[in-house]
C-alpha cells in the first residue's frame, strides 16, 4: 500500500467510534478544488510510511481504538487493498473507506468479503458534469453503479458532496440528490479556501448558512437525512 499520511487518532472521522486515518497517494481524479493535492499529483509525494510501523501500532492500540479510516487520494486504485485491510481486520478493527466511487467492483469485493464497515462516497456533481468536474476520462455509470452497490450493501454508508458555488448550482445539488433518492445520508461539505490543487480556487466560495438550511430542507425529500458540515 502506498500510504502517504497517517493521523494516529481521530475523533470525528468514522461516527461514534475512535479510529485512526490512513491516506494512501494516488488518485485517478483531478477536481480543482481538492484539498490533498500532496496525495493526488505524483510530483509532490512524499516518502511512503511503514506498514510494519502502522501495524504494530495498531496491535498495541487495540482495545482502545476501534477504526481504521482508509483515504486518500482515493483507495481504491490501490492493487493491495483488499489484502491489507484483510490484514487489519484480524486483529479486529473495523474498517471505514472512502472512495470517489470511480471503481464499483472493488467495491463490491470489499463488500462480498465482509471487509467494510462504514462506505462514505463522495458524489462530485450531477452524471451529465462528472467528466467536466473530475478532470478525468470516467464513465458517469461507474458512479451509478457504486451508489447502488453502496445502497445495497446492508452497511451504514454516507454520500457527500462538496459544495463550490461557482462549479455546483442548487439545480445540481438537487440533481445529485435526485440520483442518490432514498440514501440514508447525504452530507454538504462546505468548500473551504485553504489548499487546493488549482490555486486558482483559492479564491472560490461556498453557499451562505441561510443557503444551505433550505437546501438540507428540500433535498430532505429526496433522501432520509441531509447534514452540513
């Protein structure tokens, strides 16, 4: 696994449970707004972290964490994942990942072998602006798929968009809830203005607090809960 961040402890990434995050380098997505771009352009990793050094910290925390989060980057793109959270779940951690949802068969592995614990996919924009938003060459149905496959899958999951003004338009935030209908949770992240992978963005904003209470009120019809963060 190449593994470019670690955060030993955390106490708000995977709810209601004490986890550690794993940030794995390389991404198959490049949204201007994203804000690990040392975790996304090959020209700014860093050294890979030990797996012998993670894992022995995990074997000594047991009992006192309950998670592990695995992010990126996007996790999915790594051709050991499967083996190594095999490897954490042994000693008896659950597992939280978080994906773009570009790979729905790694999914559904992952799923099929009772590896995940907790799915938060992060849905970009509306199908029809997916190429556009991500820089990339991905098929819009790869999305269709991972949602049902996350929908499906008997697990707590968690959909999240984050919101740029200038990229997502409350017509399309009504779009993605459209396409998630009947998710259990869908979360607006604010965009914040802080390290992006186009500097350009610096700059960009988000909706006002006003804004995004009326948007949790009305995609409320489309989906079970919505939460700002």
């Amino acid at each position: 696994m190449n593994i470019g961040g670690w955060q030993r402890v955390s106490l708000i990434d995977y709810p209601e449970k004490i986890c550690s995050i794993l940030f794995t380098q390389g991404c198959n997505f490049r949204c201007p707004y994203c804000h690990n771009p040392e975790l996304v352009e090959a020209r700014l990793f860093g050294e890979c972290l030990s797996e012998e050094d993670i894992f022995a910290f995990l074997e000594k925390r047991k009992g006192k964490l309950d998670a592990v989060s695995i992010t990126g980057g996007e996790p999915t793109i790594q051709p050991d994942l499967v083996e190594f959270i095999e490897l954490i779940k042994e000693i008896g951690y659950l597992i939280k990942i978080d994906t773009n949802g570009s790979r729905p068969e790694v999914l559904e592995k992952l799923i099929g072998r009772k590896l995940l614990d907790y799915v938060a996919m992060d849905v970009k924009a509306p199908l029809k602006k997916y190429r556009k938003m991500t820089r990339s060459d991905i098929r819009p149905d790869k999305i269709k798929e991972s949602i049902q496959v996350i929908m499906h899958s008997g697990i707590p999951y968690e959909f999240r968009t984050t919101v740029v003004k200038s990229l997502l338009t409350k017509g399309d935030l009504w779009k993605i809830a459209t396409l998630i209908k009947g998710a259990r949770l869908h979360v607006l992240q604010k965009f914040v203005s802080s390290k992006c992978l186009e500097k350009k963005f610096l700059g960009e904003t988000t909706y006002s607090d006003e804004d995004f209470e009326a948007l949790s009120e009305k995609l409320q019809d489309k989906v079970q809960r919505v939460v700002v963060r």
